[in-house]
C-alpha cells in the first residue's frame, strides 16, 4: 500500500471526538511536559544539562502532582520504596534514563485513552499515579548514581525559573525565550 492510500485508509479508524472534561488542564499540561523534558534528557551531552533536565522534569512532575493532588511525602516514600525493591524495574532497558523515557511515553499513552477512547479517569488515576511515582524514582536512582543531591537540584530549577520569569510567567518571555533557543539550535 502507498502512502496516499495509507493515509486515506488510518483516517477510518482514527477517534475523531476528543473528551477534554475527562482531564484536566493542569494534568495535560504536566504530562506533555514531562514527555518533552524527558526526550531533552535522552538528549542531553553534559551532567550540567542532565541535572537541568531532571529538574525541568520535576517541575513537571509538580504540575501533574497538583493536578490529581498527590500527597508529596507519599509520593517520596513510595519513589523510594521502588529504587530500594528495584529488582521489577528493571524491565525498563537502561534503568534508570530508559525508564524515565519509557514511562513518560505511558504516562501519554494513559491520557490519550482518556481524552481519545473515554476511558473514565477512576481506571487511568493509579497508572498516572504509578507512572509518576517511578519516574520519581528514576530521577532519585540518578542522583544517587551520579552523587547529586536531588534538593539542590530543584533548588538549582526553581532559581533558573526565577530568572527566565522574575515576577511570574508571561507568554511573551517563553515565546522570546523559544525564539532564542531555536536560533542557537541552527
């Protein structure tokens, strides 16, 4: 089959309603971000930009905890609790930067069945909840790995952030900031 056809014959049994109410801005917004964080972090060259990323993720991470109002100790000790019994995770290659890539694919893939197959969101919660938990737990397994100190790395985030946007987000400094970064890319 050519492409034209191709494309022609998906377009039958592609979902064509989208059920936005099922999820909320927040949790989208969290996981599309760790999703993107997550492909910087695949790609990142130096420790200095690997610790940028995991803490650009947990940012993210924040989010989506805000989002479904998720218990940040619990979270912590459950994280934790994985790396110490981690002999399961390591179904993920590459424990624990394939992990993080691949559940953050998952975590995507939960909402899309939400927000395309209307799955109810009371069978997706403890996935969305699992998924972050270990990539939680990633992110500590390489901190550890590389004796950072996961504190100063959010510290390290928090005044990144302070700094792109001193009084609180704008659309036109992220834009300005995007345009620069696209330029330095070329």
């Amino acid at each position: 089959m050519d492409i034209s056809t191709y494309i022609k014959e998906s377009a039958k049994t592609e979902a064509k309603k989208m059920y936005m109410e099922n999820v909320s801005r927040d949790l989208l917004y969290g996981v599309i971000g760790i999703c993107t964080e997550a492909t910087e972090l695949l790609a990142a060259d130096t420790s200095v930009n690997v610790k940028e990323e995991l803490g650009d993720i947990m940012w993210y991470i924040a989010v989506a905890m805000r989002a479904e109002k998720i218990d940040p100790i619990k979270l912590q000790n459950d994280a934790a609790h994985a790396n110490i019994h981690s002999g399961w995770l390591n179904r993920y290659s590459d424990w624990p930067l394939g992990a993080i890539v691949i559940l953050a694919g998952e975590l995507l893939d939960y909402l899309k069945k939400v927000l395309f197959y209307n799955v109810p969101m009371n069978q997706t919660r403890l996935k969305i909840y699992t998924s972050i938990t270990l990539i939680y737990a990633g992110i500590m397994a390489m901190s550890i790995e590389n004796k950072w100190d996961l504190e100063d790395i959010l510290d390290e985030n928090i005044v990144k952030l302070r700094e792109l946007y001193p009084k609180k987000f704008k659309e036109q400094d992220a834009q300005g900031r995007a345009d620069k970064n696209e330029k330095n890319n070329k």
